[in-house]
C-alpha cells in the first residue's frame, strides 16, 4: 500500500543501484500481507503481526529458486528497529531455498 501511494519501491532502487555497481543478482519477490504499521508496535506485537504474513508469490518462488538455491543471499532493509523483520524475511528466504540469509541494513531507527 505504502509503494503505491509513493509510487516507488526506495529499496529496489537501492539495490539495483547495487545491480549496476557490483553485479549483484536482485529480487523483489518478498511479499507482506496487510496489516498495521509496524513502526507503531513493540517487539512482541511486531512477532505477532508478522506471523505468517511475509511470502512470496508462486512464480516469484520458482525464479527466486532459480537464481539463489543453494547460495548465501542478502535481505537488504532501510531500517533496522527490534530486528523482527529481518529475522522474518531472512526465515521465508531460507525456507525457499537460501542456503543463508542475512540483513543488511542501511539506517537505524
């Protein structure tokens, strides 16, 4: 909801910055179900929120796989508050086929 009323995803350009640079494979496939903000919620609230809410779409799986089973990947992220996110995203990566995954973050909150 948030990219469509920026009508920019600030991440992806990010990372396809990173593409350009240094060759980086990049994929925007992680996915989250609505829900509320969670800048708003403590580190058990934000657990709770996430929960099952972070996937990835059948073909997204298929490339995802494609391109990163079996390889250390990196969850790239531009905040880093209670580190719930993180954890989510890089367990949903491992889950569909990341050797590893790890967060880099670019700003703390």
């Amino acid at each position: 909801k948030r990219m469509k009323e920026k009508g920019y995803n600030h991440m992806l350009l990010v990372c396809r910055i990173l593409k350009q640079k240094y060759g980086v494979s990049v994929f925007g496939g992680l996915r989250r179900y609505r829900g509320r903000q969670l800048k708003l919620l403590n580190r058990d609230e934000r657990k709770k929120e996430l929960a099952g809410k972070i996937y990835m779409k059948e073909k997204d799986i298929r490339r995802f796989r494609a391109a990163a089973e079996g390889k250390q990947v990196f969850f790239v992220d531009d905040i880093f508050t209670t580190g719930t996110t993180a954890s989510v995203c890089c367990r949903v990566l491992e889950e569909k086929g990341a050797k590893k995954a790890d967060v880099i973050t670019l700003a703390l909150d």
